[in-house]
C-alpha cells in the first residue's frame, strides 16, 4: 500500500471563515498564545491568507487562499536540510512530517519552505486552567523551542488504522480518513483523498486541467492542488511575474 | 613515576565503579505497586488463563489495557481471602470508588503512538513477546522510575549498558525498530510518533 | 591590589614590558561588564525560550545567524594562515600564526556559543550527531566546526604552555615540544576541514531551492554558493588578521611584526579578492539570467524594495571587491599603510555584506504573490549575546597577548616561535 | 605518605578519563533530551478510550447538531452532525473550539453583585424583593425554548413584561409580521427556491441564519460562475466577504439603502418591470443617485438586473420596512422563493408583552451577555456563563455553559420550515450554576418543569403527524410507535423537520410607503466586540492572523 495522499481546494467556495483553522487548531492540540503573538509568532497549522484582486472602488474583488504544508513530493525543500532528520517523506503515504521530539529547533526547514507554511513554537505550550482536559488525545502537545506544521491530521490516520487492524483489514477506509479542515469546511471547498489512486474523486479532481498549484514552477511538486475560474486568482497564485501582491495584508 | 600511575589508577578504578555500580542505583527512583498483584494466581483462580480475559480490547480497536476497578470489583465485591492487598484493595479502591493507581512498567510517552491491535491482530504478536512472564508469574516487581527522564526503567532495559539482555527487555525506539526490522517492516516516524 | 600586580607580573614572559596591572585591568573592565550583560541577555534567551528575540515565522534566522556567518569567514585567518605556512612553507607569515590562532579560536567558539543559544532546544543538538541527515548542509556544517574547533584548541595549547608558570611544569615543557611535529598536520587537518565547512556555511543558502534569490546552480553536489563562501572567507581571513595585528599595535603602541608580513597579508587577501569578484560576478550573471528567471522570478523583483535596491549588488561586487582588491595587489597603494588599512576594512565589508545579503535579504523577499516584503530589527537580547562573542574575543586576546608569546619575544628567539 | 598537588591532579585526569568509559555521560546526555520531551509543566492530553456523542449547540440560536467526541468524561473534539437537515453538518468557526468555553478565563464561577461574590440566596431575595416592588420586565434571549415558557408564565403570573431578544435575522422579519399581524418566529426565507437575491447589506456569507444553510446553496449555485443559477446582488457600502463571493457588489454610500430600495421600486413601476400595486415609493431615482453615488443609470440598470431573474427576494440587514416594501412590490412575500409562514407551527408562544413604564428591576435570560444593555434604573439580574464584561448588571448569575444545560431549539430564524430538537447536557454543571428558568422555578415551583414542556412538545409533533426525524438515517414521524420514542430520538440527537409548508399566502396590507428606519442592526460579534468572549483558540487565529479585524488590529 503505498497512498499519495493530497486536496484539492476550491478557492471560488471559500468564503474566509476560518473553520478551518480553528477545527485544525483544536484537533492538533494547538495552544492559545500569548496576546503578544502575532501572524508572524502565532501557530497556524492552517492559515488563511486574504488576497485582493490589486483594483480599487467596485472592481475590487477579495479571495481567500488556505495554506497549510504542501507536502511537496520532488526534492522536498525542507525534508533535504534537516540535521537530524526530523523531517521526512512517509513512504507510505506521502505525508511530510516533522517529528518535534526530534527537532532540535534550528528553524533551517523554515527557511527553506517557500509556502511559509512551517511554524516554531516561540512559547510554552498553555491553556487557561482545565481546559487541558479537552485536548485531543492521539496528538501530543509540542514543547517550546521547535517546529511544527501540517501533517494532514496523521491521528486520524492511525486511529483509521488500528480501527483497520482491529477488523483484520489491511487497507484503511477513506471514510475514517478525513482531516479536520476538510471536514470543517462549510462549503465543501476541500477535497481530500489519495492522489495515487485513478479512482479518487480527488485524485480525479486534481489532475484535471483546470488546476494549479502554488509556486509549480519551484518543481516540487506539490500535493495541494487549487482551483479557481476567477483569471486573477490563478494569476495571484501562480505567481505570475506581474504579482498583484496584496498591501496591507499583514495589517 | 610508579606513583603517578598509581594516583591515575586509583582516580580510574574510582568512577568506573561510581559509574557501573552507584549510578544505576542512584538514577532510578523505586516505587511499589498500590496493590500486590499475583497475576499467576488470578489466572488459575479466576479460570481465564488469556490476558484479554482482563485486558480486552474495546469495541473501536483500541486496547483496554489495566483493567477497571469495576473488573475487580466483578469477583472482590466483597473479600474473599484473608490477604492484606485483598483488603486495600477492596477497602481503599473498590469501596471508596477511587480508581487504583496502578503503576504501568511499560508505559511508553505521549509522542508514541502503539497500537495493540496492530501488533496482536495483524502482526499475531503473543502478549509475551513484549511483555515476558510478567502474566505467568507472581513475582512482586518494583516499579522503578528514571529519576531525570520520568520513564520506567522497563524502556531502556534492566542492563545499564543495554548489552546482553533478555529478549524483552527494553522498549526503547530502537528496540521497537530492531523488531520491525527483523520482521521486515517499514513504517516511518509517524508509524509510531503522534 | 599589589600583590595581584605582583602574581600577574609572574605570568608575564620576561623581558616582556606589559602595561601596568591596573591600566589591564581598566582596559579589561567594560569588556567584561559587556560580556555580562550578553551572557545575562543570553540566559534570557535560554530560559524563556526565543520569544526573547524579534526573530519570527518568517524571519527564521535573524542576527545570529548573519553573525556567526561573518565570524566564521573572519576566523578564516587561522587556517589559512597555517595552510600557508606549513603547506606552501610561506615562513615569513609564522610572527602572526599565533595570533591567527587565537582569533580563529575566539571567531569559532564564539560562533558555537551563539549557535546554542540560537537554536529552540540545545540540550538535543547533539542528535545532530547520532542521527545525522547526510544530505543537510547544516549536518556538514556542524560537523567540520566542531571538528576544527578541537583542532583550533589543540593548536592553541602549545601557545598556552609557553605560559611562563606552566613552563616551569617540566612534563609540559616535553609535551609542548614533542607537540611541534604534529602541528603540520594539523594544519593540514584545519584547512581540509575548514575548506568544508565554509564552503557548506554557503552551500546552506545555495541549496535553498524554495528561495530562488539564494538557490544557485549545483557544481557535484555544491551549490556555486559553496566555493564562493571558501574563496571569499580565504580573502577575508588575511585582511581581518591584519587589521587585528594593525589595531594591537595601535592600542599597545608597539611595532610587533615587520610591515612586510602585513603587506605580504593584503597582497594574499587582495589576489584572492579579485579571484572571489571574478567567480562571484560570473555566478550573479548566471543566476540573475538563467537560474532565478527558470524557476519564474524575475530578478529585478529582487531589487525592487528599497534600501535593497540594485545598488546592494553593485556595492558587494565593486565597491567593496574590486576596489580593495585593486588596493591591494596594486603595490603603490599597498606600500602605503593607510591605503592598506583601508583596502582591508573595505574588504571586510564586503564579505559581511555578502553575508547580510544572503542571510537576511533572503528571508526579507517575498515568495508567494501575496507575501509582502518583511521587515526585521533585533531584539536587545539578540544584540546583546552577539556583543557578548565580541567581548569574549577582546578578552581572551588580550590575556592572550598579556601572558603568551603571541609575537615571539621581541628578543626574536625565532626557533620558539610556536605553531598555528 | 601525603598526598602531593601532583597526585591529585593526576587522581582526577583519571577519574575524567575514567567516567568517559561508564554509562554516566551517555546515560545522563541522553536522559536529560528525554527529559526536554517530556516537560512536566507542559500538559498531555488524556488518555483512554474515545467515544461519540451527538448533541447541539446552544450558543446561537441556530442550534447546530455537533459531533462530540469525549474522553475521560469531557469533551475533547467538537465537529458537525451531517445529519442535521438545515446545516448538513456544518458549524461556525466558533462551533469547532467551543468545548473549551467551559474553562475560559471569563467563565463566571459564582454568583457575584455589584462585582463582590454572593450567594444564590440573596440574589433570590432581591429578587422577590424586586418582584414585590414591581414593576420588572423579564428579557429572553432565545426565545421559544422550554426554558422560555417558564419565563413567559412567570412573567404572567407576575405581572411582569416579557420581552423577547431578536438578532438581525429576526429583525428582518419583522416588518412582515408587523403587517401580516403574525409572530416574527412563524416566518422564513425560502432561500432553497430564490433565484436572484438583493442583500442590502446582509452578511449572507458571513454567519447570517443557520451555518451552512446558505453558504451550501452558495457554493453548489453560485461560486465563481460568471452567470450563477443563484444570483447574488450585494449592496454595501465596504467590500464585505459576503460582497467579495456576489454576482454583483454595488458599493453605495452608508445608509442609503432604504432610499435606494424605494428609488429601485419607483423604476420598476414606471418601466413596467412589475405589476403596478400598493403604495407608490416618494423616492426619485435622480436625488437617490446623489445620496447613494451611484448614476441613475446604474440604479435603472440594476432594477432590470433585478427582475431578469426571478424569484427575486431582498433581504436587509436589520429591520427596514422600505426594503420589505420593496419585497412586496416584488412578489416575494407569501410565495415559493420568498418570504413563508411556517407551516403548522408546533410551538405556540404566547406574544411578547413589552412595557414602557420605568422598570425597577429586569431579569436577563442570554448567553451573550453584552448584547442587551439594561434601561438605567432598573436593578439587572443577568444569568451568563461568561462575564463579556459588556454591560451593566448588579447581578451577574452564574448559568450553565456549553453541553452543561438541557434545552431545546426551536426552529432558527430565517427557517421557512418548523424544526425541533433538543440539547443534551453531557456535562454535569457545578454546584454554583442555574438556569433563569431554574431560578424562576424555586421561587415558584407551580411553573411548567422543562422536561414537561418538552415532552408536551414531542407529542405535539407526533399528534401532528408530519415531518422527518433526521438521525443517522431520516425516519418518517410515521414511523415512530409512541411520542417518548420520538423524545428519546430527539433526546439522542435527532432534528425534526416539518414538510416543506403549504403555502399559506401572507396577508401584507400596506397603506403608504414606510419612511427612513433609522435603526441599524447590531454588527455580527466578528467585527465589533466589546470584550469577546470567544473560544481561545478563535480569537487566537483571529489575531494570528488577517481573517478578520480584531480590535487589536484595527487599531494597526
């Protein structure tokens, strides 16, 4: 068995609610931060990046672009870098993953990632008084001082693998397989499934053409596809030289 | 000359005892059991021999493991000998309603994620492989702790050096990967970290 | 106090005429109190954790980083230096090989030091070693430094034992002696291990294919970044010894070496300039035209946030690598102390400023269409521990140079004039 | 012999070399990095088995159907019900972190008066006291729970007013159930069969009515297509999410919609666009281009824009009777893909009795606490769970929190179609909290018990005999034997939802056209908050990052 696991985000049914960051956040254990956390200190396995179409007065159009980790298939920028490989590919599933108790904190990986899409953990992990007890077992809590990212909500996975073992089956189901931000979204904006396999919807889904990916060109492949019939979305996240980079985006 | 040799020696001869006889006993911190639990006699006793008697697995998969005060409580509703660890148990735990806290030698940390069901269900691994004699003997084990990491001694293994051990002795990461290698198995980091 | 003088005076080689006790020690009191204020700043980072610092998601690295980049390349002296002497047996080099040494020594372990208190989780480091990823820059990186680090010490001990006290200990005498055979190779050792680990200081931002502005094209297994950092660090390394031998002499107001070991040191530093300007312009040729433009950046997008405008790239090439380099080669100028200093101070800039390009106009760019350009001012923590590696280096040379022969005695028993 | 300096320079050089060749250094290097893994002071989640439980969310009055999985007897992962047949297992942001509320900083753990700690007992005290003195109003909410027949009837009982909280959904309604002399929570949008929808100003995509309800229309009609089945015409002022995901975003000047609405309708009459009727709008198209700043033509032009497609259904932020004048002249009221009655109502509430005499003292029933800003003078008992720290109150009471108290949901605003189901509490609440309800009952236990009126309830929906149970599988009321087996069902999750309405025409009588309502609808928690209180973890990825402006943000 040897899964490709990947989405296919719909931009144009992404209204920006941020379901999907919050459902992230809970289900991986993310803590509350200091007030003094910022989008540059915060911990955003997920994050929803607003963008604007560079017009103004009733021209103007904004989109929504969810990043979390690409999970890049070729020469994975930040897999190569590692000292101590805290980082790498799963054989059988394609995920990228970042191994914090083996992570020694030198942030090298995040500067290698061109989607930004790592994160260090700047703070001790806290939460106001008792609400620890509503952490989500399966993932463990990460210490200050390393960094952590997407990894496509791999409790899930081995909770559908042992439900899997423990009905003798060698495969697991989809269905017990679906990351929390897929499920989260209230319009059904993310595929999710196995990109290897021809019979996936989202499989399907992302080899059609009408799909592209962040930063292609870089070459590494990456397995989160997006869609999007708005022109300049595609422009945007294609990166086209022209760039219509978003100002005051980080207000 | 002699004499400096001498003075060396002795500095030497000094921490290697320190080190190979004093800090095995200083690092690890020794605990006793709540309760004394004969497993060999509950086994004949009770007259279910297999451990998921007691240790079941639950309905979604995943392992029970220590059982219940509720599974005691099915044959020591009341005492039914005369022996004290009977009489805490049922006087201290079972009555008052307080869960025993039993001490788990194999207890292995939050990052690590084991699946019982993998390993029994799929891999057809006997409950002694891991776990010795622990379920066929009355043996009183201490429960011992590492005093720096908190780990029970049962992960890295009785021997300090971790050489010559018995075959289950150690429950360290690399223990874990030995076995899958022996057995051909390759799973990535995520195959056992969460 | 006085009797302090006096152990202090004990230390001292004889026939060395040193400051007063009490001039030392006013000379040493601001850079110890400046060491203590970086050692308390790093303690703050250590103990609360990084959100001491202003570095962030984005700006992953931040001054330590740039730091220990330029400090490594300066220490470059150290083995080059020795290279030179042992390999290519350029004796007239050997009045500075100690100092070399030293400032090679404090460069390194300073570098070290900041690395520990820059990374989130020190007390794991050392994993880098048990589970090593070969293909990390960085795993070759800490390898090669620590390596050369011990080499550095072992280099440094026989300057040590040539300590007027420690002299007296006889089976040091024969230990330091015995020492002398092996300094060769370990010459030999530090410049093989020092080629690798500055050219892997550069390959650690030559590799970084998600950041086009550092990504170059791979020569084997190395990015060009990889032999740029050697050649700049071996042109760097002779002038910065040279400015530190200039400034000694200017604070001790002594003449130490011979002006012809200094003008030997540019003319070194200044070839191997011009040689680094020649590759690095070739390198910025093809990067600016074939690797950034393949990968869809257009490189003016590099130059179009301003202060990090065009004239960044003209400054580091020219401005401060062929203007120095022509400084030094060029005799006229080289004779002439003045012009000598200052081709060395600009060349100095110059590769710092290649480290700051790399290093932080890097992580400043944006990648995705969205990102804007970043904005990054160190924290007073951050600051402080790097102005702490300063401060240790000021004093460790200065005791250095109060209690061991850096220079030989000035009464030139040349054959004692000990290793690098 | 004595031992020289020598000797024990020498004795430690051995004993250095010596530990290199003991477990020491490597035992202790490798301990204290398992030590860094496993801090103590940074806690680990639970372990033990994990089971799921449906319920519903109580903290809007959409009432969404959750997914909890618990463990160790809390709740650990909140997630939608698919089942739920409005959501259809969506949830708001908030939804996915609200199992944490119950421990947030500002969960109010005992009674407190005038900011000091107090008992239960002399809160009810005062509260007789109040009651004795009169007169007092009693303020709900979330009208149309069990919960709220409680306060109904001691409000009768007592000769107090009550009167019932409506967020802006509701507000929309209102004009309609004003002239139609309906109740505001029998009326809906049929959202399901619109065509073309006006919004002035409403957050269709930003939390509007039930999670899920429009946004899945939305995404399946309208997204990115250039020309949608189901379009979207969005008037507003600032370039809102709702307007970013519009067909069409015509920006207009602030608060000159309603103008705008008449101006639209006086075109539609004189070019014919629509069958001449009712009231004829003041409005002329040129003074309402100068208030709104846009060219008559665009305002002729989006009149026909507005009628090409049809249904068409207008739908304003708040209450605004100029724009539900509009929807009259439009057709939209009474028919398929407009605004409908709710079929045999299975709930009958008694209308709110609203009082202006100066109150002494008033008791408020809300879980957002800094929505409902008592009158002064009169003495405020407010049950909270959280202190929002939002308005006057001498008494803040301490209510149950999240999946703390049993409850039932009534139909959402903004339905078309009756539902009902109930909340579970899978949390026991402590000792400190009560329910108004609860409160009311003790000081007079004649009042109907909860669990009485949502049994009465049940068997009134399976006396009825229409509608679905929607469960893991939908289950006809038909096929239920018994109303307790109907209860339990709701009991364990389930949502009834009637068959979609006969429609029942609505009566509108309209003399002249309404003038300019000045009231604005309060703005949605996300873009003015006076002191949230939100789940840790939302307004964490609020400040960490650009989604939405918080204060902090704002203010940079």
């Amino acid at each position: 068995m040897s899964a490709r696991y990947g989405m296919v985000i719909d931009l144009d049914r992404c209204t920006g609610c941020g379901a999907c960051m919050v459902a992230c956040a809970a289900e991986n254990n993310v803590p509350p931060l200091p007030a003094r956390a910022t989008d540059r200190t915060g911990l955003t396995p997920m994050l929803v990046h607003k963008v604007n179409n560079g017009l103004e007065g009733a021209g103007r159009r904004e989109a929504f672009i969810p990043i979390a980790c690409m999970h890049c298939a070729n020469e994975t920028p930040c897999v190569s870098v590692c000292p101590q490989q805290a980082v790498e590919v799963d054989k059988a599933t394609g995920i990228v993953m970042q191994i914090p108790q083996r992570c020694l904190g030198c942030r090298y990986c995040m500067t290698a990632c061109p989607y930004h899409a790592r994160y260090f953990n700047w703070w001790d992990p806290s939460w106001p008084p008792g609400m620890e007890k509503t952490l989500n077992p399966g993932v463990a809590t990460r210490m200050r001082g390393v960094v952590e990212k997407c990894n496509l909500c791999h409790a899930r996975l081995h909770t559908a693998m042992e439900k899997a073992a423990a009905e003798g089956k060698k495969e697991i189901e989809m269905t017990d397989y679906i990351p929390a931000c897929v499920e989260a979204c209230p319009t059904n904006a993310i595929q999710f499934g196995d990109l290897a396999n021809p019979d996936d919807p989202a499989s399907q889904a992302a080899h059609s053409p009408e799909t592209f990916r962040l930063l292609a060109r870089l070459g590494t492949e990456p397995k989160i596809y997006y869609k999007s019939r708005q022109p300049w979305v595609r422009a945007l996240a294609e990166r086209s030289a022209s760039g219509h980079a978003t100002e005051g985006q980080h207000v | 000359m002699n004499r400096h040799v001498l003075a060396f020696a002795i500095g030497l001869v000094f921490a290697l005892v320190a080190g190979w006889v004093v800090f095995p006993r200083v690092l690890y911190s020794h605990q006793q059991q709540p309760v004394d639990f004969p497993h060999k006699t509950h086994a004949a006793k009770s007259g279910n021999a297999d451990c998921d008697g007691c240790h079941p697995f639950n309905s979604d998969g995943s392992f029970a493991g220590i059982p219940k005060n509720d599974t005691c409580a099915a044959c020591h509703t009341d005492k039914l000998g005369t022996s004290p660890a009977e009489a805490k148990l049922v006087d201290d735990y079972l009555k008052t309603g307080t869960t025993t806290p039993w001490l788990v030698y194999s207890r292995q940390p939050a990052n690590v994620w084991f699946s019982h069901a993998v390993h029994v269900k799929r891999a057809g691994l006997a409950c002694a492989d891991c776990h010795g004699a622990l379920g066929t003997s009355d043996e009183k084990r201490l429960y011992e702790q590492d005093r720096i990491s908190g780990y029970s001694r049962d992960i890295w293994g009785h021997s300090i050096s971790r050489l010559r051990r018995a075959p289950h002795d150690g429950r360290t990461m690399s223990d874990c990967e030995d076995c899958h290698h022996k057995r051909h198995i390759e799973v990535g980091c995520f195959g056992c970290h969460q | 106090m006085s009797d302090l003088a006096i152990v202090d005076r004990r230390f001292i080689a004889r026939g060395e005429e040193r400051a007063s006790t009490l001039k030392f020690a006013l000379w040493l009191a601001p850079w110890v109190a400046l060491l203590a204020f970086g050692l308390y700043a790093a303690f703050l980072c250590l103990f609360y954790g990084l959100n001491q610092t202003n570095m962030d998601n984005r700006f992953a690295f931040g001054l330590w980083i740039f730091a220990d980049l330029s400090v490594i390349a300066m220490g470059a002296g150290a083995f080059f230096t020795g290279f030179l002497v042992y390999i290519l047996k350029q004796e007239e080099l050997k009045p500075v090989l100690n100092s070399a040494v030293v400032v090679g020594l404090v460069c390194y372990s300073g570098a070290v030091g900041v690395l520990m208190v820059d990374v989130g989780q020190p007390l794991r480091a050392w994993f880098t070693f048990w589970h090593p990823n070969t293909h990390s820059m960085l795993t070759e990186v800490t390898f090669c430094i620590s390596c050369y680090l011990i080499v550095l010490i072992l280099e440094y001990l026989p300057v040590l034992l040539r300590n007027r006290q420690l002299q007296k200990v006889p089976s040091f005498l024969v230990f330091e002696h015995q020492f002398h055979k092996l300094v060769p190779v370990l010459a030999a050792v530090g410049a093989f291990l020092s080629f690798f680990h500055q050219g892997s200081l550069g390959g650690l931002y030559g590799v970084l294919r998600g950041r086009p502005f550092a990504f170059r094209e791979h020569f084997a297994i190395w990015p060009t970044t990889f032999f740029l950092f050697i050649l700049s660090a071996i042109a760097v390394g002779p002038s910065f010894l040279l400015l530190v031998v200039a400034s000694v002499e200017g604070v001790t107001g002594k003449k130490l070496v011979e002006e012809s070991v200094l003008r030997k040191l540019g003319f070194i530093s200044g070839i191997m300039l011009g040689v680094y300007v020649a590759a690095k312009s070739v390198d910025t040729l093809v990067w600016l035209n074939i690797t950034s433009p393949s990968v869809g950046f257009a490189p003016w997008e590099y130059y179009a946030y301003k202060p990090f405008g065009s004239a960044i790239l003209f400054s580091e090439i020219v401005l401060l690598g062929l203007l120095p380099a022509f400084l030094l080669i060029f005799p006229k100028t080289r004779a002439r102390r003045g012009w000598l200093l200052f081709a060395a101070v600009l060349t100095c800039g110059g590769v710092l400023l290649n480290r700051f390009v790399l290093t932080v106009q890097t992580l400043a760019l944006p990648t995705l269409a969205f990102d804007d350009f970043l904005k990054y001012i160190p924290s007073w923590q951050e600051v402080a521990t790097f102005s702490a590696v300063v401060a240790y280096g000021v004093i460790v040379y200065s005791l250095s140079y109060r209690y061991l022969p850096l220079f030989g005695h000035s009464k030139g028993e040349d054959k004692h004039v000990s290793v690098g | 012999m004595k031992v020289s300096r020598r000797d024990l320079l020498l004795g430690t050089a051995g004993l250095t070399a010596g530990i290199f060749f003991t477990p020491v250094p490597w035992k202790v290097l490798d301990d204290v990095s398992i030590w860094t893994q496993n801090w103590a002071w940074i806690p680990q989640p639970p372990r033990g088995p994990v089971t799921t439980k449906l319920a519903a969310c109580t903290l809007c009055p959409s009432g969404c159907s959750l997914r909890v999985r618990m463990a160790g007897g809390f709740p650990v992962g909140v997630s939608g019900s698919p089942a739920h047949p409005l959501t259809k297992g969506a949830l708001c942001p908030l939804g996915f972190a609200a199992h944490q509320l119950n421990w947030h900083p500002a969960r109010l753990q005992e009674v407190r008066h005038q900011g000091r700690a107090a008992s239960w007992e002399e809160a009810r005290s005062a509260f007789e006291k109040a009651c004795a003195e009169g007169p007092i109003a009693i303020v709900d909410g979330r009208s149309g729970r069990a919960a709220s027949i409680v306060l109904q009837s001691f409000a009768a009982k007592h000769k107090a007013s009550y009167d019932a909280l409506r967020n802006a959904e509701e507000k929309s309604l209102a004009p309609y159930a004003k002239w139609a002399n309906v109740s505001v929570s029998s009326l809906g949008y049929d959202l399901e069969n619109v065509r073309t929808i006006v919004s002035f100003g409403a957050p269709l995509l930003d939390g509007w009515g039930v999670p899920g309800r429009f946004t899945h229309l939305w995404a399946e009609r309208a997204a990115g297509e250039s020309d949608p089945q189901l379009r979207l015409i969005q008037i507003e002022p600032k370039l809102s999410r709702t307007a970013s995901g519009a067909w069409r975003w015509i920006p207009i000047c602030q608060g000159s919609e309603e103008l705008l609405a008449a101006s639209l309708a006086s075109v539609l009459i004189e070019e014919h666009l629509v069958p001449a009727q009712g009231p004829v709008p003041p409005a002329s198209v040129t003074d309402a281009a100068s208030q709104t700043g846009l060219t008559p033509a665009a305002i002729r032009e989006l009149a026909r824009a507005i009628v090409d497609r049809k249904p068409v259904l207008c739908i304003s932020d708040g209450e605004s009777p100029a724009i539900a004048a509009l929807n009259l002249l439009l057709g939209a009221v009474g028919t398929p893909g407009g605004i409908l009655p709710k079929s045999g109502h299975p709930l009958p509430m008694p209308p709110a009795s609203a009082n202006d005499k100066p109150l002494r003292a008033v008791l408020i029933d809300s879980t957002v606490p800094w929505e409902y800003v008592a009158p002064e003078g009169a003495e405020a008992f407010r049950f909270a769970a959280w202190d929002g720290g939002g308005s006057r109150a001498e008494w803040l009471l301490p209510a149950p929190g999240f999946l703390e108290e049993l409850s039932d949901l009534p139909s959402p605003p903004t339905c078309a179609v009756a539902t009902y189901a109930v909340a579970p509490n899978l949390l026991s609440t402590s000792a400190q909290t009560k329910t108004a309800a609860e409160f009311l009952l003790q000081i007079d236990p004649t009042l109907p018990a909860i669990d009485q009126t949502i049994r009465a309830r049940c068997e009134e929906i399976f006396r009825a005999r229409r509608g679905t149970v929607h469960a893991a599988k939908p289950a006809s009321i038909a096929s239920f034997e018994s109303a307790a087996k109907l209860e339990q069902a709701l009991r364990d999750g389930g949502v009834w939802l009637d068959d979609p309405p006969a429609h029942s025409p609505l009566k509108c009588s309209l003399r002249e056209w309404p003038g300019n309502s000045g009231n604005r609808a309060p703005a949605n928690w996300a873009t003015t908050w006076a002191q949230p209180v939100l789940p840790p973890l939302a307004a964490k990825l609020y400040q960490e990052s650009s989604l939405r402006e918080t204060p902090q943000r704002s203010q940079s």
